[in-house]
C-alpha cells in the first residue's frame, strides 16, 4: 500500500511539471488536475475525490481571500498616490548618495510589504534611473539592493501573498512569521543586495540611455514619509499584538480589553483598519475621489485573483496527500532517510521554483508537499514560521528564464540574457540560500 501511495504522489508531480512545464496549461488547473490524478492512483473513489477539492478549497480560501483581497487593494492605494516614492526619496536623502545603494534595498523591503514584486520594481525604476544618471554609476549598484529588498519581502513577509498562503496550508502564526521574515529578511536582502550588488556591479558597468521624463501620473501627489510608513506598519504591528495578547505573551488589563485587541489584531480587521486610513489619508487627501478609489480598488484586485485560485488548488493538493495517507509516508521516509524537515521544505520549493518559474507557485505546491507531515512532528510557533522562510527562502532563488520576474529585470536594465544570469539569478540565489541556512539554524534553536 505503502509503494502504491508514493507511487500516486510521484504521478502526480510527473503530470503537474508536464503540465505547466510543457503543455503551459494554467497553475490553478495544473494542480487540480495533479491532486484528482493523485487520488485516483492512491485509491480514492470519485465522490472521495469530490470532498478533498471542496475541503482543500474551502479550507484555504476562507481565510487566504479575504486578506490578500485587502492586501492587494490597500497596495493598489499606496501606488496610485506615489507612496513608494516618497518612501525612497526621504531615505535617499537620509543616507546620502553615498549610501542611496543602503537606501534602495530599504525602500524595496518596505514598498513590497503592500506592493507586488514587479509593481514596485516599476513604480521605482525612475528613482534609479536618476541616482543612475546623476552619478555616472552602473545601474545595477541600485538596482540589484532594491531588487533584493522587494524580493524578500514579496516572499518574506506577510501581508504579502506567497508567505500568507504558506502560513496557512501550514497554520503557521502570522506574527511569527512576520517576525521571523524581519529578523531573517534583512540579512538575506543584505547579502543578496549590497554585497553581491556591490560586488556585480564594479565588475559590470551598464549604462542606460538619459530620459527627459521619468515621472509618474501622480507624481503630484505629496503625503509625508511618517504618515505613509504609519499606515505601511499599523497592519503589522496590529498583527504581532494580537497574537501576543491571544497566546498569553502579553496582558492589557480586563478581557474585554484583551478580547478587542486580539480583535484589533486579526488580519482581516487589520487590514481594514489600514485600507480605511490608505482610502482617507492617501487617497482622499490627494484628491482622489470615490469613484476613482473604486477603479483603483478593482483594478489591483485582478492579479490578486489569479493568486487566490492558485492558492486554493495548493490546499486542494495538500488536502489530497493528507487524505490519502500520503502526508505521513512521507514523513517517515524522511526521517528513515535522515533528512530533515526544513531542508525537504527548501529543496522542493526550490526544484519547483527551478522547473516551472513562479515563485509563487512554487511556494504553494512546496507548502503542500510539507503540510502532510507536520503530523509526525511537534513543532512551535517559531518551528512552523521557519518552514514558512525556508519555503519562501527556496522558491526565491534561481529566478532564470522561465521566470517573468527575470525578464522583466532583464528588460528594464536592458541586459543581455547572460547579463541577467549573472545579476539576477545569482543575486537571488544568494537571497534564497542566505534565508534557508539561517531559518534551518533558526529551527533548531526555537
């Protein structure tokens, strides 16, 4: 039994890379076909099969729509008003130019909390082409540090999507991992980002042509720095509080006052409170009005859908391993092989990220892969947040050719695909390592 339930699950992921890989058949689709294929192969009878998708998908979405539905408008509003730059102008004028390298992977890490990896690389690209233009630098000494910034934090940190569909197939504490991502986040970014940057940037001088006009549509807008890293911050710090209040860490008096907080501190009242004040103090103060909130708001909802169905299938198929008995196999075969947890989580995000691309994809499918197992293991809140960073960690390296992310870069730095290798794929490869030693070391100490 036990060979033929390993057997479906290997199928399985043949089908689901032939799927996405060869026949460029839709991630959403690509899993559910590969978790229907699954179950049949393990044994499953049709209507069995039915109750696992609806399970899976109703068990994750329940909670993954909502909070990347207002993540998604909450960033939407932040860069429509020119938020993120002003986020970079502040800090360039804080470090100098000396140090606007230090300057840009801090602007990429707090921009991509709410921004879309890609969406923040091109609402800031005309700040570096300016710090490009005015000193005579290569471009990939500010490029590779805001890249390295915004890729972390995409992967990293909630409330973006890939870490908050992760934490939950793994029922993973946001807190703990928004904590974690900060504490592991900035010294992948470091490395990734102003060391390599450094380093790849002496050793290729890319010049790119001057541009008249490198202003967005609402480069008008004007809010101050304090007020907009409020808003950017206030969901999270609602979000750790709460969770300190509800596991005890924390006392505010009464329960009442206790019960509120952790109320407060929900990510779906946390992430309203804050679109409120984006909505007012961003939006109307700039003078937006409500029907051109609204198209903001509809507009930014559209790649936040593609993410949630993809999402969805991810617990389809982590429901199906569950279900099949495949999940605890696995994991005895893990530990009969000596290989731990944390490395089978960052090695099959990383073969997924590799095969097929998206880091995004490959975050859910890995996070499948691990939740089954978390059955033979008693781990803490800070155990399952190190799973989290180590998928992320993984399914952030390598980003090459079948990646968008890497010919987007590719593109705006007007590299050559052997350019784009060696700053990109590399410089994100030493982000993904850099995050899953730390998160293993992590592991064991927590």
């Amino acid at each position: 039994m036990g060979i033929g339930v390993l057997g479906a699950v290997l199928i399985g992921i043949i089908v689901l890379l032939i799927l996405l890989l060869r026949m460029k058949i839709p991630a959403f689709i690509s899993l559910l076909i590969a978790s229907i294929l699954t179950g049949l192969f393990a044994g499953l009878d049709g209507e069995a099969i039915i109750k696992t998708i609806q399970n899976g998908m109703g068990g994750t979405l329940g909670f993954v729509a909502t909070v990347v539905g207002l993540g998604a408008i909450f960033g939407g509003i932040l860069e429509k008003t020119n938020s993120a730059n002003i986020i970079a102008q502040k800090l360039l004028g804080l470090t100098g130019e000396k140090k606007a390298p230090l300057a840009m992977m801090i602007t990429g890490f707090f921009v991509a909390i709410p921004v879309f990896f890609d969406v923040g690389f091109i609402i800031l690209f005309p700040i570096l082409h300016a710090l490009h233009n005015k000193t005579g630098k290569s471009i990939i000494h500010y490029a590779v540090p805001l890249l390295a910034g915004l890729a972390v934090t995409h992967a990293c940190i909630p409330p973006t999507p890939g870490p908050i569909a992760v934490a939950e197939i793994l029922g993973a504490s946001l807190a703990w991992v928004i904590i974690l991502g900060f504490v592991i986040g900035i010294p992948m970014a470091y490395a990734g980002g102003i060391v390599y940057g450094k380093y790849i940037g002496n050793r290729l001088n890319i010049q790119l042509k001057q541009e008249t006009d490198t202003t967005s549509e609402f480069a008008e807008f004007r809010h101050t720095f304090g007020k907009i890293i409020w808003i950017i911050l206030l969901p999270i710090i609602l979000i750790v509080l709460g969770t300190l209040v509800k596991e005890g860490y924390v006392g505010l008096g009464s329960n009442a006052i206790n019960q509120f907080i952790i109320l407060l501190g929900h990510p779906f009242t946390a992430l309203i409170i804050a679109n409120l004040l984006a909505w007012y103090l961003l939006g109307k103060s700039s003078g937006l009005n409500s029907k051109q909130l609204g198209d903001i708001s509809a507009k930014s909802l559209y790649p936040a859908g593609i993410i949630i169905l993809v999402t969805g299938a991810g617990g389809v198929y982590k429901q199906t391993l569950v279900d099949t008995g495949a999940g605890e196999l696995l994991a005895n075969s893990l530990q009969s092989w000596g290989l731990g947890i944390v490395f089978f989580a960052f090695l099959a995000a990383l073969l997924v990220r590799v095969l097929q691309g998206s880091a995004t994809v490959a975050m859910i499918t890995a996070a499948g892969l691990v939740a089954p197992l978390l059955t033979s293991y008693d781990l803490s809140g800070g155990q399952l947040a190190c799973l989290v960073i180590a998928i992320s960690s993984g399914a952030t390296m390598a980003s090459h050719l079948n990646d968008s992310g890497f010919w987007l870069v590719k593109e705006y730095l007007a590299l050559t695909e052997k350019q784009g290798i060696r700053v990109w794929t590399i410089a994100s490869s030493i982000i993904g390592i850099t995050g899953g030693i730390l998160s293993c070391i992590l592991f064991y100490l927590l």
